[in-house]
C-alpha cells in the first residue's frame, strides 16, 4: 500500500488580508488566493507589506500550523478525507474544503505534494484524524 507522509510545516509567518489588493502589489510574495477579496500571504509580516488602503492586513502565523503531505499516497488520503475534487486545484493554488468538519486551507505544491494548514486549536485533533485516516 502506498503510504503518505504527513511532516509540520513551520513555523511560518503568515498575513491574512481581506480586502482590495492591486495588481502587482505583493509581487514577489506568495499569495494565497482564498477568495475575491482574500489572501493568505506566506512568509511575511503585515509591517513589511506595502500599504494597502481599505484593506484589514493581520499577522496570523500564531494562529494556524500546518502540514506537508507527500508521497505515493498523498492524494488518495486527502481523497478519502474531504469531497473536493483535488484535480481542479492546479499546481500552486490554494482552496478552502473541510475535513472531519473542519474548515481547512489546502494548496497543491508542484511536483504533487500539498501543504495543509488549519486552526491551530484543531491541529492536533485533526493531525491525529489523518494519520488514523492513511492508516486505513
């Protein structure tokens, strides 16, 4: 059976925005797309960015821990832990989906591995949730 492996990322700075951003603002940052007026930037911190009137930039890093999962089996677990279907997400995109009734952001990395990220006070509850789930 092919096995997935499950490493924590971080830790990681992390900035949600909400709000208008224009084009080429973040250029040179990797911004998570998470809705029409939502970002998720990585590796950064609000106080570095560049102004961005009318929009709310907060330091999240605390808030969230993540992980990497990998390896032959990665895509068949994260298929048998939530309904999206994962060939829709293209390489480097993010999306929001729930997992064990968790919202949950989930990104594919090229070449075929993916980063989670979610609350952290659901971090280990759900870590556990999936090393059951990729067991099985």
């Amino acid at each position: 059976m092919s096995v997935a492996r499950i490493d924590p990322i971080g830790p990681e700075r992390l900035v949600a925005i909400d709000g208008e951003v224009p084009e080429g603002a973040l250029e040179g940052l990797a911004a998570l797309r998470l809705g029409p007026r939502e970002l998720l930037v990585l590796d950064a911190e609000a106080s570095a960015l560049p102004s961005l009137p009318g929009a709310l930039v907060v330091d999240v890093a605390d808030a969230h821990e993540g992980w990497s999962i990998h390896g032959p089996g990665a895509a068949r677990l994260l298929a048998r832990a939530c309904t999206l279907d994962l060939d829709s997400v293209r390489p480097g995109e993010a999306t929001r989906t729930a997992m064990a009734g968790i919202a949950v952001i989930l990104r594919r990395m090229p070449p075929g591995g993916w980063e989670l990220r979610v609350e952290r006070s659901h971090a280990a509850w759900l870590e556990a949730w999936l090393r059951l789930l990729g067991a099985g």
